[in-house]
C-alpha cells in the first residue's frame, strides 16, 4: 500500500516508528480516520431527509413548486402540501386582527374540483372553502372577473379571503364591503393551494390597510415540518440520553468493539430511514423508531471522544 523505502519525515518517524511497523500503523490511522469520518456522517440523514419526506413548496406560480410526480414527499410529512389532502381537512384562519375571521370557524370545500393531468393521473382539489358560520370564503380567482381583484396583488390569478356579502350583517357589510366586493385578503398565484405560512416569495396583502396584518391560513392538519421537527426532537432525545448510557457501557468493554458496533449498527438504521420507502412504510412509530435507535447508537461516538483526544491512543492499541 505505501512504499517501504521512503522518508517518513521525523515528526511521524517519531509517532509512527519506521519500517513496517509504521506502514501498518498508518493503515490502521487512514482506516479509522475514515470509519469514524462515516460514523459522524451517518448524523447528517436525519437533517438530508427532511427535504425528501417535506419537500419545500412555493404556491405562487401556476403550478407551484411541489412536483407530485419528480418530488411527492412522503405521507404523512407531506401530506399538507397534497391537495386532495387538504380539501377533505379545510382550512384554519388564525392570527387575523379581525375578530370576525378568526372567530369564523373551520373553512370546509363548497367547491370541489376534479382535473386529469397530462400523465393521466386524475387530481382531486378544491377552488373555494366556506367558514363554518358561512360569513367568509377562501376562494381561488382566475379569468377576465378576477383581474380586479387579484390586482391588488399584481397578478391575474389570486387567492382571496372575503366575507360573504349575502350571509353577514350591515353592520359587517359596512366594515368590509364596498357594494358587493368584500375581499379581505388577496395573495397571487394560480395554484390549487394558497402558498404556506412561511413562505419566502409571496404573502397575503390586505385590501384596505386598516384590516392590518396578514392572518395565518394553514391546512387543518399537521404540517410535516411540525412532523420532522418531532422526528429531531425523538433523535436528540435519545441522542443526549445515550450519551450516559453509552459512556457507562465505554468503561467496561473493549473501545474498539464497542465503537465498531455502534458505527455498523448506526448505517444499517440510517439504511433503515431509506427502507421505509421499499416497505412503503408510512407509520410514524416506524420512523420515530429508526430515529431515536439511531440517536441512541450515535451518542458511542461519544464516549470515543471523552476516551481519546487523538487518533494515537487507539492506533498503538492495535
């Protein structure tokens, strides 16, 4: 593997010694520098995955960001991003400065859609979600009719929130309505959902500045990123446990195997991550499980790091 005749230069002559014997110890070095590089590598997955299981979505294009074909994500972390999803479970206003569309209860779909894609796939959405007490909508406006409104946002398709002309009182009608027009809120884009909350590229704007601030509109189901930030919580958990447990365990047995067992049964849990999709694996308990397993095995590494503060010690244990 290394040439025999060389120089080793006097710093490793000295660390390493010379002749075979510091062939074989720089091989033993290399090989651990490089297991334990896989050994730390083996906790960026959990950070990796979170892009595949909760893709990142912008809704203000015609079609959005989410791809449900190249990049569907992974139920039920994404499952607030599918619109078929969403349109069973409504929506929730939240956050708003007005009382009366903050108090108006869960948004339920009044206006199914149904749409066959090019792939021949046939998509289930919905164009409008009416409050609970009826008084206000969430409605998505295209055509020549919606130029007006959606214009506030600077765009031809829009998603709106207005009060229901018909359904509220004068005293509402008054508040929010100029004859017939009562929007709210308006935020562009054509897609079959309103962009999330966090968004980067488009946000509601209010019709009036007195409505104030923008209310918060989210599916009225767990967001995945709610989801993932659990799944990091179980692994940091167990993580910080194991650190205790595993340092226990460290002074008892052999360095060498135990920290080979942790690096070995570390890969097959961040296999098991990427297995989830071969057994078509949607469980939640399945995946808290591989990552709090995984969280637990991790923290071994650890209790190599309190034993050796260089690679030395466990080279010329060899």
């Amino acid at each position: 593997m290394f040439d025999k005749t060389a120089k080793v230069p006097s710093l490793l002559r000295r660390t390493l010694g010379e002749g075979r014997l510091a062939n074989e110890r720089l091989k033993v070095l290399l090989l651990t520098f490089l297991s334990y590089m896989c050994f730390h590598a083996s906790r960026i997955p959990p950070s990796i995955t979170k892009g595949v299981l909760h893709p990142h979505s912008e809704s203000a294009g015609d079609v959005g960001t989410y791809d449900p074909w190249k990049n569907p994500g992974w139920l039920p972390f994404s499952q607030d991003l599918v619109p078929d999803k969403v349109s069973r479970a409504g929506y929730r206003i939240d956050n708003s400065k007005l009382c009366d569309l903050d108090e108006a209860g869960l948004f339920t779909c009044t206006q199914p859609e149904r749409t066959v894609t090019k792939h021949g796939l046939v998509s289930h959405w919905c164009s409008r979600y009416t409050s609970k007490n009826y008084k206000f909508k969430l409605n998505r406006l295209t055509g020549s009719k919606s130029e007006k409104k959606c214009g506030i946002a600077n765009s031809t398709k829009c998603w709106v929130i207005a009060a229901v002309y018909q359904n509220i009182t004068a005293a509402q009608r008054q508040k929010y309505c100029t004859k017939e027009d009562c929007v709210l809120f308006v935020q562009s884009g054509g897609y079959r959902l309103p962009a999330e909350v966090d968004s980067d590229t488009v946000q509601w704007v209010a019709a009036k500045k007195h409505y104030g601030n923008p209310p918060e509109v989210v599916p009225s189901l767990t967001n995945g990123k709610v989801l993932l930030g659990s799944l990091m919580t179980v692994y940091l958990l167990f993580y910080a446990g194991g650190m205790f447990v595993s340092g226990h365990i460290a002074d008892q047995v052999s360095l060498r195997l135990f920290l080979s067992f942790g690096m070995f049964v570390s890969g097959a849990l961040v296999a098991g991550i990427g297995f989830a999709k071969a057994l078509d694996q949607h469980s939640l308990v399945y995946f808290y499980s591989v990552y709090g397993v995984q969280g637990l095995f991790q923290s071994i590494g650890v209790s190599f790091e309190l034993h050796s503060f260089s690679f030395s010690s466990i080279i010329f244990s060899f």
